[in-house]
C-alpha cells in the first residue's frame, strides 16, 4: 500500500509491501529511517529546523520541527527494538526559494539541514546520502522492503 506523508506529518510502517512517499519538499525536509535488520521505515516532513522556536507548536504537532519530529520517529523505532548502528538514515529537500541563495534571507532550507545534521551528531547517529539545497522541489519515496529510497526531482529519478 502506498502512504502519502504531509506537511508536518510522519508515517512508519513495517509491512514490507508498504511505499511511504511525500511531495513537494521545497525548504521542507525529507527524512527517511530505516532498519535494515527489522525491515521497518519511517519517512518524517517537516517544515522548521528547532522546536525551542515555539514549544507549543511543537507540543501538538512535533512533526513540524526537525529536532523533536525525528525524536518521535526514533523513539518509535527504539521501541521496536532497532539499534543505532542498523538505522540507514537518508534526507532530501532543503531548497531555496531564491535564485541567489544569498538573497534568502531566512534560509530555512539550510538551517533544516544544519539543525538535522546537529540533531544526529549529538544522538551518535550517521547520515548516510543526502540530496539538499538548490532551487527545486523534490519528491521521495520509501520502499519498506528494502529501505529504498528515490528522489524525484524535474522529471528525473534518482536512488539515494
């Protein structure tokens, strides 16, 4: 079964039939977890990089921010018995809606990034590919059983 994942929203799925997709990651990110071990994925879009910018945002929906959207997904998937050193994680989005970076001048797209890269470095984890920043906007796929993850992108397919 295929599962649209919104903005500010998380699906995780063990069935390995599952396709977990989102669309449209402009400054938005798209983080993908997988264990490889327990065949399970988890695909988080958030659009802000700290949840300390509003904590009672972050309170009803923790999807919303980097830092406590991925806190949720990986507490799901420690639960469930994964250990750090099985999780495979992938990111996409981070886009600019300038055409001079430099003119953007709240950059969301790269503090997303930069607060993601923070977020693992401090919980000990390792991004394992990335396709961030630029100008345009992205659409990623999941495949639960086997963690792979596409990025589309001006008509183009590419596996990360």
């Amino acid at each position: 079964m295929v599962y649209t994942v919104g903005v500010a929203d998380l699906k995780i799925s063990g069935d390995s039939m599952d396709v977990l997709i989102t669309y449209a990651l402009g400054s938005c990110l798209g983080i993908t977890v997988y264990d490889k071990k327990l065949k399970k994925a988890g695909l988080l879009h958030c659009m802000m990089p700290e949840s300390s910018i509003d904590k009672d945002k972050a309170a009803e929906n923790p999807f919303l921010y980097v830092d406590s959207g991925m806190k949720v997904m990986l507490n799901d998937f420690y639960r469930s018995g994964s250990r750090k050193h099985d999780l495979v994680i992938k990111v996409a989005g981070g886009a600019t809606s300038k055409l001079n970076e430099d003119q953007d001048f709240f950059q969301i797209g790269r503090r997303n990034f930069t607060s993601l890269r923070k977020y693992l470095w401090e919980e000990g984890l390792l991004l394992k590919s990335y396709d961030v920043g630029g100008y345009s906007s992205r659409t990623i796929t999941i495949e639960v059983e086997k963690g792979k993850m596409v990025v589309k992108s001006h008509g183009y397919l590419r596996e990360l």
